[in-house]
C-alpha cells in the first residue's frame, strides 16, 4: 500500500487513545493504552513497517464514502462497488462500566447493505513502535500477538491464517443483511476471547449510539454552521483524556509541516498555553464540566511542577508528569519519507513567557463561569504575578517554539499583560490580598513597552519582536485578549497588513494566514510550510470584533470563515496547517484549530445576529 493523504483519515477513540481510521478502511495510527505511549499500529509513518489494520473489499473500481454516525463518533466507512454496498462501523466503547469485559475495545463491525461481497483483512501490529519482536498464535476465537510485555487479541468468527511481519490474514463473504465483528483489544488471557454475538454487539453500538448524543445534548449553541461547531467539539471530546481531564495537542506525532522536511513534532502532550483557549471554547457552548476538568487539572497534576522562582512548565503529559526526552525513531522512514520520526518533544526545556498570560486567563474564567478559586490556589497565582513582575522583561522562544534564537516576541510581552490584568481583576472581584500597586505599574509598563517598541511605525503594524520587520498572525490575539481595541487605529493597521498577499509582505493567501512570512524562515529550518490553521481562524476573530464598528470587515469575516470550512477535511477535521494544493499538513487532527473554529463561529455569529 502506499501513504493515504492525512486528509483522509477519520478519528475513533475513547479518551484515553484514539485510532486513525483511513478512507481505504485501514486502521494506520492507534497508540495503546494512552495517546503518549508507544504505537501498536504505525504505518501512517512507516507504511512497510509501521503496522496496521486493514479491512477491505476484494473489488475493482470501489467508490470510498466516510462520515460520522449523525452526533456521535462512531465513523462509517462505505464501499460501493458494482456488486453491492458494504460498510464497516468504527469505534471505541465508551459509557460501559470499568469492569465491562468490551471496554477499550477497537470494534470494527462490516456490514453488507446490498447484494454480495468479497473482503480481505489484515492485522499485523508492530509493538513499540516497531521496535519489539512479537509471536502470533492462530486461536479458535481469532489470534493472539504476543510480545514480551504485553499481548493483544484480534476477536472474530473469520477464519485466519499467519502474514508474514507477525501479522494475520484472511478472506470472508458477506451476503445482503450479514456482518461480521472484528475486535481488538490488550489482554491478560491465555486464549483469545470469543467475539460478541450479533445482538450484543448490536447493543454495544446503541450504547455507544446513545452515550455520544446525550453528551453532545449539552452543547448549548444553537446558532449558524451548528454542525461544523459540534464537530469540532465531538473532535475536541476524543483528544481530551478523561482520567485527569487534560486535552493533548493532537493524537500523531511526526507528521510533517512540509513534505520531505524536518518540521516534524510529537504533539501528543498537553501545552499549559491551550488553557485559556480550551476553557474558553468549551464554556462557549455549554460544556462546563469539560472546562473545569482541564482546570482541575492544571491545579492537581500540573501544579505539581510549578516550582517557586522559576517558570512554569511549557508541556506536560496527560498524567501531568514531565516529558521523556526528545529523542528520533531511525529505523521509521516518516510518513512520506519525511523523516526523522520524532517521540518526546524538546520544547519542554524552553522558556517560554506567555504561557503564564494564558494560564491566568484560563483561571479568571474558571472562577467567573465556573466556580470560585480557593484561597490556596490563589496564593499560587499571587507568588507567580509577582515572578513574572521581574521576569517579563527576558527575552524567550515565542509561542512558535524557536529552536535557534530568543527574542522579544512581541506575543510573549502581550500574554504577559494579560496575566498580570486578570490577575488584578480576579484580586478585585474577590477582594483576595495582593500587590495590587506593583501588578498595575508593571502591567503598565508592558502596555507602553509593546506600543512603543513593539509598533513598527514603517510596516505601520506591530510586528514579531523588537526591531523585527516581519509581521506575526499571533498578533491577531491582540484584541481578542482586549490588550487593543479591535477599531483602534494601530490593531486596523496590523489586520490589512496581515491580510496582504506574502508576496507584498503579508500572511494572507485567499482565506488562509501563514503564522510568519513564509520566506524569511526565521525558525532555522529549511523549506515553505503550509498557512496556520488557527491563525486563519483568529483573523476571522480579529475581523469580527472590528466588524461591528466597521460593517464591511464583518462581511469579510464572514466570506473567510465560510472558506476556512471548505478546507476541512470530508468529516470536518483540521490538521495544523494546510499546503500549497489544500492538503493537510502537520499532526492530524489538532486541537487548537477547532478550539479556534469554535471561538470564531460563536462570535462571529452573535455579531450577525446582533446586527439584523
């Protein structure tokens, strides 16, 4: 087989791991148990060693469709072919009790709609990445893969045979109104357990049916593009892991930002700078409990590494623990030979500032929409707005994690203006003991700063660091922090110099932004990436908020959000970024982009309400 585009891919999962399932039927990224831990299928980045899970017709010319069970997110897979119609139904269980024996289950159920159809399906694991060797025993009930620490079973009533590559194999006919139920799950037992019989598994679905419709229930927007939000949100819900209530980044590691480059990250960690921005789009639209989650766990497992006198961690695991070290899988190729194959991420011994700007957002919110913040999780906060009054002043690697250089980033100076402001207001409103007269002069003192130093009276808008010449779409968070009026004058200024094409200096190419000129390749690496997702969407934001002083900007806001959605994927997924010919690029799917998209939909559709 050769690589699938990323943008074919749909996202099954459970909150604790998720499954890449491709277009082709083929499960091609799945890390067990959590979304960190080592991969048991990795073809999406070594499709001859990688591993997979491969369910298919044996057919020509098959037509592929995929989509979602409606307000769930159990994927469908459909073939269509001259014989007939067949699909395979996708997911994890979720909403069985902890002891229920189908629980962490991956359930592939195919299905013949109409006439008569042949399949192939082929299962062969690569534990550890494809670093461990493992047995394959043929069993009366399916297979089992065994390896020296772990063993896992492939349930089903389809005769098997041994692959080579320690895999599984075999051949089924399927009648009109027949299925067959393929499971895959860790277990414990000697022999591989029997599959379920047709009307539990039937039940298993229905359960699954129902436990992701009452959750979507809560969601309490109502208003345009409803069905691209809630997407977001069911997407958002899968990357979100349940034990302690922390959202990851996205569920790959290593997928590139430029086909054949070296812009290739692990983002299966959680990054403190998505707090403001997580707690903000799921207070939005209803989910509370979400929100408060991720801020129980910034203040229970990530407090833990918070470490007086010295800055906050930048990432962590789902677990709250530190980071294992960045180190390279040589014996992967990279999807699309666009190695080096990354695990760990080195960015957590950066020093990055802002994060503390949106931490104290995401806390400032919490304990308005929420509930109140405790006295001792206060002295915290008052300990860190007093770190950052001598501290703000350094220079860091940005938002965008440079590895060659530090600087002034002018993001960085913003964000921490904002910790210090919420950090007054939420000593105002509860009336908590504070250094009141030192967090307003140092806030102060940022504001004129970044004005000042910060603006670029030649570009006339502000620009990426001090004495930089290169504008920065993170800018765009500007007045959607309310550091800057989205009318003043300056922020004006900064959005039409954005909006220009890069090839007259700006970040803006139809409806989609690059992060930073594209050409001067500040970070050191080689090669063009694709536009920031995210980016596109807080300038929609940006253009929003000016919109209501300023009606033609909103109906460019509008025209530009409506094109970003064209530029999902067939289930309404977002990779990072996106390249030169629409492609997806970089990990797949990821959170912040569809944090984004629901920030910019709900606002975006409150202001047109408002105006007719």
């Amino acid at each position: 087989m050769s690589y699938q585009p990323m943008e074919n891919y749909g996202m099954i999962g459970n909150m604790r791991t998720v499954a890449l399932v491709g277009i082709n039927g083929s499960i091609d990224w799945y890390c067990h148990p959590h979304f960190d831990s080592p991969s048991i299928f990795g073809a999406l980045l070594d499709d001859n060693c990688g591993g997979r899970f491969r369910i298919s017709p044996v057919a020509e010319r098959v037509k592929y469709k995929q989509f979602y069970w409606p307000s769930t997110n159990i994927l469908i897979t459909r073939f269509l072919m001259t014989d007939g119609i067949a699909e395979i139904e996708d997911f994890m269980p979720v909403g069985p009790a902890l002891d229920s024996p189908w629980y962490h289950y991956i359930y592939r159920r195919v299905r013949c709609v109409r006439g008569a159809m042949r399949f192939s399906v082929l299962c062969c694991p690569a534990f550890d990445y494809g670093r461990k060797p493992h047995q394959v025993a043929i069993e009366p009930n399916g297979a089992i893969f065994r390896a020296d620490d772990s063993s896992f079973a492939l349930s089903t009533e389809v005769p098997l045979r041994v692959e080579e590559k320690g895999g599984v194999g075999g051949e089924f006919q399927l009648q009109e109104g027949e299925s067959r139920v393929f499971l895959f799950k860790n277990v414990d037992a000697v022999q591989c357990p029997c599959p379920p019989p047709e009307q539990e598994a039937e039940e298993l679905f229905q359960s699954t049916v129902k436990y992701w419709q009452r959750w979507l229930s809560s969601c309490t927007y109502h208003g345009r593009w409803r069905e691209q939000v809630q997407r977001s949100a069911l997407a958002l819900k899968l990357l979100t892991f349940e034990p302690t209530g922390a959202i990851i980044a996205a569920p790959t590691t290593s997928l590139p930002e430029v086909i054949g480059g070296s812009r290739n990250w692990d983002y299966r960690y959680t990054w403190l700078r998505d707090a403001a921005f997580t707690v903000y789009g799921f207070l939005r639209i209803g989910f509370v409990a979400e929100a408060a989650a991720f801020v129980d766990w910034l203040e229970s497992c990530a407090a833990q590494h918070f470490v007086p006198g010295q800055s906050l961690p930048v990432v962590l695991t789902v677990g709250g623990d530190c980071l294992p070290p960045e180190q390279t899988l040589d014996h992967w190729e990279g999807y699309r030979q666009s190695g080096p194959v990354r695990i760990g991420n080195a960015a957590v011994s950066q020093f990055q500032s802002d994060i503390h700007g949106e931490v104290m957002d995401a806390l400032y919110l919490y304990n308005k929409y929420v509930s109140p913040i405790s006295y001792d999780v206060w002295v915290k906060i008052r300990e860190r707005l007093n770190w950052i009054c001598d501290n703000w002043r350094r220079p860091d690697e940005g938002i965008w994690e440079m590895r060659n250089r530090r600087e002034h980033f002018i993001y960085s100076k913003v964000m921490n203006w904002v910790a210090l402001d919420r950090g007054l207001r939420l000593a105002e409103k509860r009336s908590f003991p504070a250094q009141r007269k030192r967090w307003l002069e140092e806030r102060d003192r940022i504001y004129e700063e970044v004005m000042s130093q910060g603006w670029n009276v030649k570009r006339r808008a502000f620009t990426q660091f001090y004495g930089s010449d290169d504008l920065d779409a993170s800018l765009l968070i500007m007045p959607l922090v309310f550091f800057l009026a989205p009318t003043d004058p300056r922020m004006l200024g900064t959005i039409e110099a954005i909006l220009e094409y890069p090839k007259h200096g700006g970040l803006a190419s139809d409806s989609l932004v690059y992060r930073y000129p594209p050409e001067s390749r500040i970070d050191g690496f080689p090669g063009e990436e694709g536009t920031f997702n995210m980016c596109s969407f807080w300038l929609v934001e940006a253009l929003t908020r000016a919109g209501r002083a300023h009606p033609d900007k909103l109906n460019q806001a509008r025209l530009l959000f409506e094109r970003m959605l064209g530029y999902a994927n067939h289930l309404g997924l977002y990779g990072e970024q996106t390249g030169s010919q629409g492609e997806a690029l970089g990990n797949f799917p990821q959170a912040f982009t569809h944090l984004a998209l629901i920030s910019a939909a709900f606002n975006l559709d409150r202001t047109l309400s408002s105006r007719f």
